[in-house]
C-alpha cells in the first residue's frame, strides 16, 4: 500500500512513470497511487534524485569496481616495483619492441602517441590481416551489429579520406576492441605483438565511446539518426572488452565492462522493447541515449521512405539482439563466479518485456514477462541460436542461484535457507523438468551443415564451425545446469534408495554426454570458444573422474566398460583444455587447477 505524502509535491518530483505519462502524481512512497493502482503494474515507480533507482544502483556497483580495480592496480604495480629494486621489468614476450612494432606497421610507419585515437594509420593489408583473424569468431564473442558493413567501412576508411555519406558510422574505439580481439586471435606473429598496443587503445577510449564525436561528415553528424547507433556500438565494445578481460583471467574487469553495458541497455530501456506497459520516451534527452521512436508501432506515414521503415526494423532488431547478449554474458558469469547478479530480471524494476531475437514481429506485437513465461514452461516460437544461448544462461543462472546455499552448506543443508521445503522442492522439480525439456529439444552438433565457401573472407559472418562451437557451448551450459540441479537433488532428497540411484545415473550420463559432444566439433585450427567454457569443463571432469574413482573401488569395476568410456571422455576434456590452453589465460589457469584437484585416473 503506497503512504501517503503530507507536503506538497515539489516541481519536477513526480516519478518518471507519470511524467512520461503526463499526469499528475503524489509521491507516494514506495510507489505513487496511479503506480500502484496501474492495472499493468507500473512496479518500477522511480523518482530521479530520490533514493536508489535501478540505474543509480548500477552506476553505484561500478564506483566500487572501479576502486577495486584502481586497488589492484595498484597493488600490483608496488610489487613489482619491489621485486626489481624500484625498476618496473617488463616481460619482451607480451610487450612489443620497437623494431618489432615497426616492422608490423610496415608500409606505414608506427603509429604516434598523438594518433592513438585514430583508426586510419592502420595500413590496408593490416587491416585485412586483423579482420580475417576475428571474422570467423565474431558470433562466439557476441558480435550483434551488422557485420559486413562494419567490416566494409573498416576495409574503405582510406588513410586521410572520410567515410562516404551512406557508410554506417564505426567509432575508432569499437575499430579498437575489433582489432585487439584480432591481434589475440592472429596466429600471425607480426599480428600478435601488436595486441599490447590495441589493449592501450581499447581500455582507454572504449569508456569515452558516447562521447566521442560521431562523425566528422556533415551528413553523418545528426544525433537524431545516428545516436541510436553510437549506443549500440558503446554496448557492443563493452560485450567485446568484457569478453576479452574473461578470457585473458581478468574476471573483475570483465564484470565491470558487464555492468557498464547492463547500464547502457537499461538505460535505454532496452529490456522494454515492444513492452505492452510502456510509454515511449519522448524529448532530446532520451534520443541522445538512444531511445528509439519506432517502439511506438503503428503505420509509416507517406512521408516514409521503404528504406527508412527497413532502416529502424534492422536498429530494433539490433537492440533486441544487444539486451539478450549482455543479459546472457551476465547471466552465465554472474552465476560461476558466485556473486550477485547485476540484472535483476526477477524482480518488478527490471523484469524483461522484450521480445525474443530474431523472431517474427509485426508492428503490432508487444510482450510482456518474457523470461518470466519461459520460466512457467509457456510455449514460444523462439529457436533461433541466440534465443536458445540466452535461454540456457538464464536456467544456469536460476540453478546456480537455487543450489549455492545448499552447496556451501553440504554437511548440513537446511530446506529452509531460502524457502519453505515444499516450495523449494517444487521449484527444483519444476526447473528441472524445464531443463530437461529444454536439453530434449537442443538442435544436434550433427544437424550443422557446412557453408558454401563465401566470395569474401571480409565480409562472411558465419560459418559452420561458429554455429558447431556455439551449439556446443549451448548443450554445455544446459548440462551443466541439469547437473547441478541433479546434484541438488541428491542433498535434499528424502526419496527412496532406487530414485536416488536413477538422479545419479542421470547426472553421469549428462556428464558424458556433454563431454562427448566435445568431438563432434573440428578443434583442428580452433583458437577460441567462449570463455565460459573453462569454467564449465572442469565441473564435468570432476563428476565423471569421481565416478571412475567409485567405479575403481568396486567390486569388479576396473572391468567396467562404463569406466573406460568415461575416461574416453575425461581425455576429451584435457585434450580439448591442453588445446585452447596456450592461447588463452583463463583455459591455462583452470586447467592447471583441474589437473591438481582430479589428477589422472
């Protein structure tokens, strides 16, 4: 019930729902009357300057990341200058020299400090060079603009001239993350040493994107068509920056880059997309975050042009696509590295009433508790590999934040921690019966079919071992999740010798099935898989050497043939890490651990 305000409601207090609106409100606290009357539930009822908005609160966990990351910093630049006797060594091996810069810049010379912030002293052939290196990976690292256009404006953007009027616009600090993410991918060692050099440009000039002036070209400067633009390039960087710090073990950076781009598409109430509740924002203010016109539906007028009508279906689909990747990045990090989720989709502020991707919308079709249908096992047309990534994030998610009381607390687990034991074991049956079905309906790695080779290797986004990889990581985050709910299952459960037997067949089974699929997939020139993955890979080794492990001591279990077959598949899972491990830090690091928890069986 809202209470009820004794003084008089000063100018320019009312909630943000009734001032888009345009009606008058009391401020009330929690909520207004017309919030809380609001047959749609207006929950988020948020007065700017008063208390703590979801966006406030955002912007109040990335000032304590900043610090920490600032204390670190610092920390570590002490340690070093006291291990080398107040001289700050640096490793020849990933800091390029100078030779060794100048002769990767060849024809052009190296660039200077004074054009860090310009992408034209990157020669052409560099540029191809970079390109071809992160194209074949683009999807895996959630790439959701428009690829061949992005990539035909970087390969056109001569040294000296503009971009042409009809070119996209690119900011140089997304042309920054691209090419660092191309330099870590490169297996061209002229290529790789520049990766230092980008990493610099990146960290320092992606924070400052919406800030940047968007185009020197007099037909590109208007904010009202391009903002929406520079938005998603800002959340776009920030998805590749957040990956790229995941994958080089640099995990509270990544999260701050998560955060920063949760900020962006909340901001923008990108999680509104084609909502049924809201009202769309109106005023320079929201068109300069990027707020877009065109979620109000209806008919073009005369005055509109095809190609204007197709312009905002392709931005519109790209802020679909933007909100789930960042809700997906967030979900599967938030939940293996244990803390609290920055995108609260569960709660009334933040719930999500956005679309699916890549589904089909007519200008008349809103949504309303997208995640929250799903979750109530309520049937939808949303099968895309986008849809189905972000789909198995948010089950992880919910299964990591189900089990870890209880995981923390084996020795004595208590039903009650977080809810009554019939509600919980309600909710462990229900979740489990949705993954379940879900893992049932998984297209097969088997299913992907090999792409005719494409005209261009610039401009070709997407391939047959990106869908193979994605599909892999998907039927990996789903087992993962099935697992730990079995595992769950197996703590709390009361159930009869025979079922508890049967959820711990399942478990195994899951594990090796999942480990299995890990040779369906052409690792033969594989130098990346999302990042995730280090971290998923190990959970299944642990489950199946176990199981070896108990299959060993019993009786006649060295015979087993269950027990070669999950050491087939526990050597799939050193092989595939041993692989990966050289180029990525993170793989490195988790397999060492791996291997110095669950040695050889």
């Amino acid at each position: 019930m809202s209470g009820n305000t004794s003084q008089r409601m000063p100018r320019g207090g009312s909630c943000s729902n009734c001032r888009h609106r345009k009606i008058k409100c009391d401020g009330a606290l929690p909520r207004c009357s017309n919030c809380e009357r609001s047959t749609g539930g207006f929950h988020d009822c948020e007065y700017p300057g008063r208390g703590s908005s979801q966006i406030e609160y955002l912007e109040q966990q990335i000032r304590e990341l900043e610090s920490q990351i600032q204390e670190r910093e610092t920390s570590t630049t002490m340690r070093q200058t006291i291990r080398s006797g107040s001289v700050v060594l640096r490793d020849p091996y990933l800091t390029p020299t100078a030779t060794q810069a100048q002769s990767a810049w060849t024809p052009s010379r190296a660039p200077s400090a004074a054009s860090r912030s310009n992408s034209e002293e990157v020669p052409l052939e560099l540029r191809k060079n970079l390109l071809s290196a992160f194209i074949p990976y683009a999807n895996d690292l959630g790439f959701f603009l428009d690829l061949n256009e992005i990539c035909t404006t970087m390969l056109t953007f001569s040294q000296g001239t503009s971009c042409h009027a009809r070119s996209p616009l690119v900011t140089p600090p997304l042309m920054h993350v691209i090419f660092l993410w191309s330099s870590r991918l490169s297996t061209s060692a002229q290529v790789t040493v520049l990766e230092p050099e980008f990493l610099s440009r990146a960290t320092n000039s992606v924070p400052h994107i919406l800030s940047h002036p968007t185009s020197t070209v007099p037909a590109l400067s208007a904010p009202s068509n391009y903002s929406h633009q520079k938005v998603l390039e800002a959340i776009q960087s920030h998805i590749l920056l957040a990956q790229y710090f995941f994958h080089a073990d640099r995990k509270l950076e990544g999260q701050y880059s998560v955060n920063v781009a949760i900020s962006l598409v909340l901001g923008t109430d990108m999680h509104r997309i084609r909502s049924e509740e809201v009202i769309p924002a109106q005023g320079q203010l929201q068109m300069a975050l990027g707020r877009s016109s065109y979620t109000e539906g209806g008919p073009f007028s005369g005055s509109q042009t095809l190609q204007t009508q197709l312009q905002r279906e392709k931005e519109e689909a790209q802020r679909i696509n933007a909100f789930w990747m960042v809700l997906a990045l967030n979900s599967r990090w938030a939940a293996v590295e244990g803390h609290s989720s920055s995108l609260l989709y569960w709660t009334p502020g933040m719930r999500v009433d956005t679309p699916w991707p890549q589904v089909k919308l007519t200008p008349t079709t809103c949504s309303s508790y997208t995640i929250q249908r799903f979750l109530s096992n309520t049937p939808d047309d949303a099968h895309s590999t986008l849809a189905l990534f972000a789909k198995a994030c948010i089950l992880f998610e919910q299964a990591f934040k189900l089990t870890s009381p209880y995981q923390r607390s084996q020795s004595s687990p208590d039903p009650n921690l977080a809810l009554s034991a019939q509600n919980f074991l309600s909710v462990l049956h229900n979740l489990t019966s949705l993954t379940t079905r879900f893992i049932s309906r998984l297209p097969s790695i088997n299913s992907i079919q090999d792409f005719a080779p494409s005209d261009s290797v610039y401009t070709r986004t997407s391939n047959s071992g990106s869908e193979e990889r994605e599909l892999l990581v998907i039927h990996t985050l789903a087992r993962v999740t099935i697992i730990r709910l079995y595992t769950l299952f197996e703590i709390v459960t009361h159930s009869g010798t025979d079922e508890r037997m049967r959820t711990h067949r399942l478990k195994i089974e899951a594990a090796n099935e999942s480990a299995k699929m890990i040779d369906l997939v052409d690792g033969k020139d594989m130098v990346f898989i999302d990042s995730i993955m280090a971290m998923l890979w190990p959970i299944i080794y642990h489950v199946l050497t176990t199981e070896i492990r108990l299959l060993g001591q019993a009786r006649g279990g060295q015979q087993d043939p269950k027990r070669r077959d999950y050491r087939k598949s526990v050597s799939l899972i050193d092989k595939a890490m041993s692989g990966l491990a050289p180029s990525n830090p993170l793989m490195d690091e988790r397999l060492r651990k791996m291997q110095e928890l669950s040695p050889s069986v």
